[in-house]
C-alpha cells in the first residue's frame, strides 16, 4: 500500500469566497447572458435578496429545494440564494423519466420545489397532452412531493400550482437589497450574511442508480470550496477575462477569481447548433468542454477555420481526456494553453494534467495530471482511494463518506497520479459513471428477459456507448423492452445499441461473466449494422 498526502490548505466556503469577490470588484462585469450583464454588485445583491425572500417565506436552514431550473443568470441567483439561506439545493432532471424522478424526490424528501413555469404547464396544465403526444413523459411537478412550497420561474403559466412564489419576486432589486443591508461599510463583510453551517449539506447530485436504488453524492459549502478553491488557483483564471461554460462547478471558481464568466444561451450545444455556439467563441478567453463537446467544436472549426478562436486556456473534463482529441486540440489551437481534469462527482477535481506533458508522456499508463491540495490518495491493491476535505460528505441516505474508492487502478510519482485501468465494472458514458451492476438485475427482471449485462464501448474522443447484451426468454419483445427501460433505468445509462445473443460469455469455476470476452462480441457486431440495434431513447 503507497500513500500520497499533498499539503492541505484550510477548506474555504465557496459562497463566502463568492461573495468576497464581489465585495472586491462590485463594478466589473460577473456574469453576460445574451445581451444582459450582471455586475459584481448585482449578483451579490441578488444572492442576498434571494435568500432575505425565502426567510421571509419561511424557509428555514436545512430546508431542500427539488431544482429544475436552467442556468441562466436567473436560475443561477435563484441556487445561489438558496444555499445562502442555508438550503440545500437537489438538482433533479426531468429528462430522467417519470418513474426515476419520483424515485429521487422520495430519497430527498424536499420541503420546496422550484420550477420552470413551463415544466409545470407541460407535466399537469394545458401543455401536458402535447407533451404526451410528443413522447415526453414528465412528472406532475405541481404534486410529486406533497405538501411542497413551489417556485416558478419566467412568466407564470397555467398548470403553476396556486400560491407559487415568482422568481422574479424573490429576486430583489438591488436597491432594495442595499436598503435591507447592514451599513454600507460592511459590505466586504458580506459572507457574514450567509445562514447555516458552512459543513452542512449545500448541494445534492444524482449521478446514477435504478428506481429503486437512487444515487446522490452531497456536498457542503466547505467541500466544494476545498476543490474548487484549489480548480481556481491551478487554472490561474485572470481577474476581468472572459470563461465560456454552462458549467456551474466552472464558472464558479471563475467568478471567485473575478473573472467575467459568459454563459451559452439554452440550446447553444456544439452538436445541436453549432453555428450559435461558434458565435460566442471569439468572445472568449477560457473555453470549459467535455470531450464529446470539444469534438464537434473542433470538427466545426475544420471547415470554418477564420473563426477559429484565440483562446488562452482550454479546459477539458467531465470524462476521460485521451491522446487523439488533445492532439487534434494542439493542433487547431496552437498557442492555447490546454489542462484535461481527472475528477468525479464526489472530488471536485482529483487531478490537473497540462496537455503538452500529457502528451509527452510515454511511460505505461495514463498520466492524468498532478494532485490536488484537497485530497489525500492511497494505493489499495493497485485501487486509487481518495480522502481529504474536498471528498463529499456523503451519498444521500447513506452514511459519511471518509473515502472514497474510484475503481481506477492507479499509481503515483511524486505529486503526479497515473491510471492503469478499471478495476471494478465501471465505464463511463458522457459525464455519467456508469455501474453495470445496478442497472443489469433490473433489466433482467423485466417479463422476456432471461439474462442482461451491460459493457462500454469506447470510441476515439474517450467516450463510451453502451451496449446492452440481452439472452431472450419466453415471451421476450424488444419493443416492450425498450418501453420499459426508460421508466427502470436512470435515463444517462439508457442503452445505445441492444444486441441479443443465445448465451452470455461466462470464465472461470464460477462461471463468472466475461465483460472482455462480451465487450469483443459486440464489437464485432457493430461493425456489421444488419447485426446492431439501436435503441430508441424517447425524447
């Protein structure tokens, strides 16, 4: 067993980092969406107010709100708020189906629901039929948790329940928020205003799980400061440049280094519409992406080289980051300085690499960067596991996380952590970390299906399709199959090509499934479209 400890810096809380900053630069420029600029000064003022409103209201520390809002300047206030009045915010999609989504707003048990107006009109009010006819199955956002207080955002619609509170409403004016403020002078004071315990629960994510196993990684103000603190520092974001993401665990640390972060508009996606997304690229100085976004941004670029941007850092992360899509990156962005992020949901990052030492690496394995100050590592029986004030502080309903087992086999020299492999059934698909293990009873539960097993299949930017192996029994339908998995499974985990086979391959005295052996059959199969099913995943 090796052990790695980096010097640990004292965990800040995020927000009163957030909020120190505005108190330093309250007039340059914090956040731009569109044509609408928020000051300095305007988003601590609207956290504040947010949070003045909602203990007007009621709202108590402790109190959890179920989130589907969008990130817009609004909603971003609106989570803020929320967790400066003590809350927690429970981040919940409704993209994930019906089914799933209750199962979650069970586990959180919220107090309070905050919407978009739309969402409420589409899953009960006028809009629900439509949404119906189009295949979208949402859950009755107005009910599905009794006895909830509800927020809407935008303009009210038929379908928000009586009595909901307006965003807008609780997104005090400035002036208003100045007047309900202490003395002027104490406005560099103003983290003293937060409510709650900075090592409480802030933030709940659900990252996987069935319907009935949901799965939440929680975090405090204290754990995601620890490494988003540290992000920030690696970075080295520049007070007034200008950061392009939709990612709030990026754009956060951004602000708190008074940077300028520029948010795409709702539907700006690199693969959907590629010419509104290209738009915004000059403008910046930072670019956050997830691999299979850098794809499609440096695909567009190949044909429309002039509007290749001139970027000083690139930002990659959210998946793993490998040798073809950073040479393809240095190759198009050639003065651009280039960092991949090794990290999950539950360390918020683990390691940093510079793309040009990444790509010199010629030793075995995967050389992911140097660690963070807000982990301590140790090698278990070739297994990286990660401790330290940055690690979650739990999953929702289980007990305190002191560390955490990655599954990744791993090594490290000096400061720098180098990957070997998986040593546990995980693989990854998008953002998602995917666990065969919990999805593959459920599916072979369903009437039809005598046995399932999931395997990842990965392609040449590092992201993985999942291939869902079916052994048929009696009365199986692929119909009825796929129907019933987006109401069983979380909607990430969703199956991109179902094959169906006469036997799993099995090795070993225990006849053990052979995930190698299976992983080479569908491959095969996939090179032969007649042979490759794809699934169909409701939109």
């Amino acid at each position: 067993m090796t052990e790695m400890t980096p010097d640990s810096p004292a965990s800040p809380d995020i927000l009163a980092a957030l909020l120190s900053a505005c108190d330093r630069t309250p007039d340059a420029p914090a956040m731009t969406l569109g044509r609408r600029t928020l000051s300095y000064r305007d988003l601590r003022d609207r956290i504040l107010g947010v949070a003045r409103s909602l203990t007007d209201e009621g709202f108590v520390p402790g109190d959890r709100v179920l989130f589907s809002v969008r990130p817009g300047l609004d909603g971003i206030c609106l989570a803020l708020g929320v967790i400066a009045a003590g809350g927690t915010i429970v981040f919940a999609d409704p993209g994930a189906g019906e089914t799933m989504f209750r199962a979650r707003a069970g586990l959180a048990a919220p107090k309070w629901v905050a919407a978009e107006a739309l969402l409420y009109a589409a899953s009960a009010g006028p809009l629900s039929r439509i949404a119906r006819s189009r295949g979208l199955q949402l859950p009755d956002y107005a009910s599905v948790v009794p006895d909830a207080r509800h927020i809407f955002a935008g303009p009210w619609l038929p379908g928000v329940p009586r009595g909901a509170i307006s965003t807008r409403r609780l997104l005090r004016t400035r002036t208003e928020a100045a007047n309900a403020s202490t003395p002027a002078d104490s406005h560099s004071h103003s983290h003293s205003q937060l409510a709650g315990d900075a090592a409480a629960e802030a933030l709940v994510i659900f990252t996987s799980g069935t319907t009935g196993n949901p799965k939440a990684v929680v975090h405090s103000r204290r754990s995601l400061g620890a490494g988003l603190d540290g992000f920030a520092r690696r970075v080295g974001f520049i007070a007034g440049e200008r950061l392009l993401t939709d990612q709030l665990m990026v754009g956060i640390p951004a602000l708190i280094s008074g940077a300028h972060w520029e948010l795409p508009p709702a539907g700006a996606d690199p693969g959907a519409k590629p010419r509104a997304y290209l738009r915004l690229l000059p403008r910046a100085d930072v670019l956050f992406a997830v691999p299979a976004a850098l794809d499609s941004i440096l695909r567009m670029l190949e044909t429309r080289p002039a509007q290749t941007p001139n970027l000083r850092a690139l930002l990659v992360g959210g998946a793993p980051v490998l040798r073809p899509l950073l040479n393809r990156a240095r190759a198009q962005l050639p003065g651009t300085s280039i960092s991949a992020i090794y990290g999950m949901t539950e360390v918020l990052p683990v390691a940093i690499a510079d793309a040009d030492e990444k790509l010199a690496w010629t030793e075995p394995g995967d050389f992911v960067g140097e660690l963070m100050g807000s982990v301590t590592v140790r090698i278990d029986a070739g297994e990286l596991i990660v401790s330290g004030p940055g690690i979650a502080l739990a999953y929702l309903g289980q007990p305190p996380l002191t560390e955490l087992r990655t599954g990744d086999l791993a090594r490290v020299e000096g400061n720098r952590l180098i990957l070997s492999g998986r040593s546990k059934d995980m693989f990854i698909r998008g953002t998602t970390n995917v666990y065969p293990g919990l999805y593959e009873p459920v599916i072979a539960s369903i009437p039809g299906v005598e046995q399932a097993a999931m395997v990842g299949v990965p392609d040449e930017v590092g992201d993985d399709a999942i291939v869902l192996a079916i052994v048929p029994g009696p009365g199986f339908d692929e119909e009825a199959l796929r129907r019933a998995l987006p109401g069983l499974i979380d909607a990430a985990v969703l199956p991109d090509h179902i094959h169906v086979l006469e036997a799993l391959p099995t090795s070993g005295r225990n006849s053990k499934l052979n995930r190698a052996a299976l992983t080479k059959i569908v491959v095969d199969a996939l090179k032969s479209p007649e042979t490759s099913r794809r699934a169909t995943t409701p939109s």
